[in-house]
C-alpha cells in the first residue's frame, strides 16, 4: 500500500478553499466560507444553497459578494473576534468596548455560540454581577469606566440578545450621569420604551438612596477614649463632603467618604463599625438593584446568566 492511500483526512479540520467577499456599508472583507459556516449556523445555512449562475450575482477578484445590513465597523470587529483568537480571547484579551458590544450583537444574530460566550464575558468584566467584583473593577481599572454614550449602546444590544443579568449595573452605571445629560445622547433616542422607562424611574430611587448610603456617618461612635473626638471628625466630615459628592453615585460616595475617614484619624474601633455599617448598606444597594430597575431578582438573573454561558 503506498503512503498516498494510507493518509487519512482529518474531516472537521480539512476546509475546502471557497472564499467569500463580504460587504457591510463600504467596507469589504475576504474570508474564508468553510470557516464562517463552521463558526456560524446562519453562515452555514446562507452558504448551504447551490450558487445561481455568475451572471446573476456580482463578483469581485473572481469571488462571490455577499452584502451584510450590519454597521461596517461591528461586521471587521465580529470577524476578527472570529478569525483571531487573540483578539477576542477573555479575560486576557482587552478589546475596545465598541467590539465587544459589536460581536455580541452579531454572534447572536448569526448564532456563533462560542464568541457569544466570550463577547458576554468580556461584557462582565466592563459590567459587573457582583458587588466585589464591581469594587475591583473600580479600584483596578478606573480609567476604564465606561462612558455614558458606550453604556447606552450597551444598553440596547444586552437588552436585544437576552443578557438580562448585565442590565443592573449597565443601569447603575447610566444613571450616574444626570437625567438631561443621558437624555441629550443620540444613544438616547435609539432606545425604545422598555430600556427607558426603567432608567428614569429607577434614576429617582438610585438618588434617593444616597442619605442611606452615608447612614455609617450619623451612626454613633464605639465609646473608646476618643469617642468624642471621632464624633467631632464625622460631623466635620458630613459638613464638608455631602453638600459636594455626587449623590447619583452611592456606591462610590459611600467608599470615598469611608476611604477620607481612615485618614482623618478616626480611631481603629470606630472605624471598623462604620466600615460594617457601610459596606452592608452598599450590599443592600446592590442587592436591591435588579428591582430598582424593575428586573428580576438576582437569583433568577445568575440562573439565566449560568445557562447563557454553558458550554451544553
């Protein structure tokens, strides 16, 4: 037998060399077709049907074009999530927010499971589903808190794909900004009533937790020697801060001010029970995010989060 006969295709890895010229606006992309119909379903079913005859379909460097009614920048961030791996590969790969919102949007579309996967995974790491890990994310990477027009689109295409349990802080995160301010946005009006109603309602209740958020400051000094003096420190504290921090924000307020008392020299005793105080009234907060926006509780939110990102 010579080693010709005896060499074997390995099917799921031999591609046949089709290529694609895909268009989305003025942009164009030429790729391989077997690897976008084995990434995606939508993909294997366009190119599943036999091709008309080449004087019915245009052509460009002698290969078929297909036209996409995708933006032209989310179509070359989808693609390249799809052909390089480490472009898109979390938590390690740090793609720009558009492209992570730009490939989960398309991977739902064009059912790529896996980059779906990884395009709400990276999602979590911009918005958290935990408290700890939202205060992580704060302190590690403040520089880059999204911005109000990016958490507006991100808004839009959680709320279109399903992936309900990121909206409580994608919310929280919003609302931080002024009501006219989230309003002047183009994002704003891309919106539809279902994303809106929830933000402005629950822009009042985020603004109006903010005394609760700072509770830890009025709550009485553990009776130690400096007592007194602890008391004074959190009365000076309360008068020079709370008439400038920014109310719209309790998680972050509520740090800041506690952070601000370890260095004005209240006492060890003192300390720990207003950091007890405030990190449950923060916990409470976040516990109660997901109604606030009128969204499920967090139980239910982790249960659709733990089925969207299973691997069966």
């Amino acid at each position: 037998m010579s080693e010709t006969t005896s060499l074997q295709r390995a099917e799921d890895l031999w591609f046949s060399p089709d290529v694609v010229v895909l268009r989305a606006g003025t942009r164009l992309f030429r790729v391989f077709t077997a690897f976008l119909k084995a990434q995606s379903s939508v993909f294997a079913d366009m190119f599943a049907f036999p091709e008309p005859a080449s004087a019915e379909i245009e052509t460009m460097d002698g290969f078929p074009v297909v036209k996409l009614k995708d933006d032209p920048d989310e179509v070359e961030g989808f693609l390249k999530a799809m052909f390089y791996s480490s472009f898109f590969l979390a938590p390690w790969a740090q793609p720009e927010l558009k492209d992570v919102v730009g490939t989960l949007r398309l991977s739902h579309k064009y059912d790529a499971p896996p980059l779906r996967r990884r395009a709400l995974e990276h999602m979590e790491l911009i918005y958290p589903t935990t408290l700890p890990d939202y205060d992580i994310r704060r302190d590690h990477d403040s520089d880059s808190i999204p911005k109000l027009p990016d958490t507006l689109i991100a808004l839009k295409v959680a709320t279109e794909v399903g992936a309900l349990w990121l909206l409580p802080s994608i919310y929280y995160i919003l609302c931080k900004s002024s009501v006219s301010e989230i309003m002047s946005e183009p994002g704003w009006n891309a919106l539809g009533e279902k994303e809106r109603a929830p933000c402005l309602v629950g822009h009042s209740e985020q603004t109006e937790y903010f005394p609760t958020s700072v509770a830890f400051l009025s709550s009485p000094s553990v009776r130690t020697s400096d007592w007194e003096a602890c008391s004074l420190t959190r009365h000076h504290i309360a008068r020079d801060n709370l008439q400038k921090v920014p109310m719209r924000a309790p998680l972050e307020t509520s740090h800041e001010i506690l952070t601000e008392m370890k260095f004005m020299g209240i006492c060890d005793a003192c300390m720990e029970a207003a950091s007890a105080v405030c990190q449950a009234d923060r916990q409470g907060f976040w516990d109660g995010l997901p109604q606030m926006f009128g969204l499920p509780p967090w139980a239910e939110l982790e249960e659709l989060r733990r089925v969207a990102l299973s691997t069966s």
